[in-house]
C-alpha cells in the first residue's frame, strides 16, 4: 500500500467527520446561511494566503531543478485559482475594506496556519505533509457534491470548482509527488509524515467547525461566569 493510501484510510474518521459537518451538508443543501460562508470566506483567504507563502517555502526545499519549478508552478496555479474564487464570493458577498478592517483571524485558522509555518521547518516532505490534506479533502468533497443542486449560486460555484477536473489532476499530482517523497524512508520518519498529515486533517475538520460557529476569541458565556464565580 502507498503512502497516501495508507495515511488516507487511518484518516478516515476525520474525513468522515468533514464530510458529515453541517457546514459541509449545508452548501450541498443551499440552506447555509451566507453569513456562516462569509466568515469562512474571510477565514479562508486569510489560510491561502499563507497556503501559498508555505508551498513557496516547499519550492525552496526541493532537491533537483525541474521539482522546483514544478512544485512552484503548481503553488502558483491553485493559489491564483483559489483567489480568483475568493474575491467573486466577496464581491458576491458584498464584503468591504471596513469588514477587511475589522478582521482577525479566528482561533483555529490562525492554529492551523502556525502548523503549516512548523511543518515548513522541515524538508519537502513535511511541507507537502502537512498541504495534503487541503488539496486533497477538498477535491473529495468536491466529487461528493457534484450532485448537489443547492439554489444558492455562491454554492453551485463553489461545488463546481471543487470537483472540476482540472483541480484533480492538480490534487493527484501532488499525491503521486508525495508517495514518491516517502518510498523507501524508515517507518519511524513515515510516521511523523503522517502525524503532519493527520494533524492537518484535524485542522481542515475544525475549519468547518470555526466558521459554523463564528468562532472569536471571546470566551464563551458560560465559562466567563465560572472564571468569575
């Protein structure tokens, strides 16, 4: 079994758990409430913006020219077509420079990006570990959802871009890159390959999560009162 198959089947419960949110279930339903998809809107744009400052870090650490160039091309192709999805869903949205002003990344998408930053302080393989899961998890919800027929256009055009075609082949490009950076490596190095990799997948289920509940960094009601008994 490669790599990918296999750190893919011991994640499954956590890919289960994405598939199963009710953010997830919410866009293929087109009952998400558009304010819910514009916070996470927001969250996500400010995680590719450093998705792609990493996959540029990752293009540093290859060994030979020509997985430079190829790794850098591939940063620059999906992080252009995410940004170009971005900015129509905050055009769409009506998202302004005052909502911009008054942004802060919530809790777990600001942990999220600092897993990204560690894993970068390893080589190609890390890097590549722990940007998987990302590329990967969205592509499956994407063919998932491919018959969906939410009302909500937002929806349909984020379904649509998920489970294009081209967006595959950039996710199995990848996966192929990765099962060959880990044939042949000691079980203990797989190991801490998959922990970036599962630690990631946990990140992308607690993406959902942060933006269902608009998460701040506010503590909730209930435990402020107990702090102040």
């Amino acid at each position: 079994m490669t790599f990918c198959k296999e750190v893919r089947f011991e994640c499954a419960d956590l890919w289960d758990a994405s598939f199963e949110h009710p953010f997830v279930k919410g866009i293929a339903k087109g009952d998400l409430p558009l304010d819910v998809f514009k916070f996470y809107v927001m969250q996500d744009a400010y995680y590719l913006t450093h998705f792609a400052k990493v996959q540029a870090i990752g293009a540093t650490k290859a060994k030979d020219l020509k997985t430079t160039q190829s790794f850098a091309h591939h940063a620059e192709q999906t992080c252009a077509a995410e940004l170009a999805l971005h900015e129509s869903f905050m055009e769409l949205l009506g998202v302004t420079e005052e909502d911009w002003q008054l942004f802060e990344p919530s809790p777990h998408a600001y942990a999220y990006v600092s897993h990204m930053y560690r894993s970068a302080e390893g080589d190609l393989a890390d890097v590549l570990a722990a940007l998987l899961p990302c590329y990967w998890l969205y592509y499956e919800i994407g063919e998932r959802l491919k018959t969906a027929t939410p009302e909500e256009p937002i929806f349909q055009k984020w379904i649509g871009t998920y489970g294009s075609e081209w967006f595959g082949e950039l996710v199995n490009e990848q996966i192929a890159r990765m099962d060959r950076l880990a044939e042949g490596l000691p079980e203990e190095r797989r190991e801490e390959l998959k922990t970036r990799f599962r630690r990631s997948s946990y990140y992308e289920w607690q993406f959902w999560q942060q933006a269902w509940t608009m998460e701040t960094w506010e503590l909730p009601a209930q435990e402020e009162s107990v702090r102040h008994a």
